[in-house]
C-alpha cells in the first residue's frame, strides 16, 4: 500500500500539470481499504494470516527446520548471516529463530548451548573448524547433532542428507586472536 501511494502521490509532484485529483481518489479509496482489511484482520485470525503472513519457525534447539526454509524461501546463507550478526558462531548457541510476517528475525539463544554446526563462512576454514570437538558431529545440512567415534555413515534423521562434519563449540578470545596472528 505504501509503494501504490508514493507512486500516485509522487507524479503530481513532479509533474505539476497532472493534477492533484487522481491522488486524492486513490487516498480516499485505499485508507478506507487498508483500514477496513486490518480491522476483519484483528477480529478474524485467518484473514490476518492470509494478508499479513505468519511467524515461522526456522532454528529450534541447535537444528535447521528445512522444510519451513523452504517455505519462506530463505536460503540457510542468510539464517547464517542473521544469526552471524547476532553474534552467534554455531547453530548450537540457539534455542529458537523465528522469522516474523515482517520479514524480521527473533533470536532466543541457548541458556547451555550445545556443540553445533559452525556458522563461519567458508571462505575463513581456519577460523571456521578452530573449536572442532572430536567425536561430535553435526549434519552439514540442517545441523542435527550426533556423538559418535567416527563421521556417520548414515543418512540424518531430520533431513534425510548423508554429509556429517564435526561439530564445534563457540570461539573463545584467545581462538580468535590465533586464527588472526595475534
């Protein structure tokens, strides 16, 4: 609605021989509107679902819900950015990620976190398996922890992908300084 009203409020303004007439109808007809649809909205559950979207679930307990990924279209790259921003190095240190109707994120860290899935980018594999824990791994997919003598042979348990890396726990100071020649 903001984008339809800047578009017919903003040729007036530019070009003042236009009129200011056809802005004026398209205020008085999509306030009443918006104002109307929010109003059945707050009274019916589903209709503000159906026009404002709901929240989902995307981390629960140190593990990727793919399928609701897949829903919302976002990719695990920007979950890892998100989570990267609220200084959260491993998919461990989260109890619950949501992504609310307006497009932002609420973070609930982990009270004891637990050895997850690393959330440094590639591009940095020093610093990314630095705080590895042998004999704990992770799905390299959607992050579902395993302790085990060896890398799993197996397919996981929540999203079916056969790729297992070790789990590492959160960097500490003195990890970072190392990985940075300091």
């Amino acid at each position: 609605m903001v984008v339809t009203l800047a578009a017919t409020v903003g040729i007036p303004l530019q070009v003042p021989n236009r009129g200011l007439l056809p802005p004026i109808i398209v205020l008085a007809v999509m306030i009443p509107v918006q104002r109307a649809v929010s109003l059945w909205g707050m009274r019916q559950p589903k209709v503000e679902v159906l026009t404002a979207g709901e929240t989902s679930l995307l981390v629960r307990d140190g593990r990727l819900i793919v399928k609701n990924l897949l829903d919302t279209v976002l990719s695990r790259e920007k979950v890892f950015a998100v989570l990267r921003e609220n200084e959260i190095q491993q998919l461990g240190q989260v109890h619950r990620l949501y992504i609310e109707p307006s497009g932002t994120f609420t973070l609930f860290p982990a009270v004891s976190p637990t050895p997850g899935l690393s959330l440094i980018p590639e591009i940095d594999p020093e610093l990314r398996w630095k705080a590895s824990v042998p004999g704990d791994y992770v799905c390299e997919r959607c992050g579902l922890f395993q302790q085990a003598e060896e890398e799993p042979c197996t397919d996981c348990d929540h999203c079916g992908k056969t790729i297992w890396v070790t789990a590492v726990t959160d960097l500490s100071e003195e990890h970072f300084g190392a990985a940075h020649g300091r």
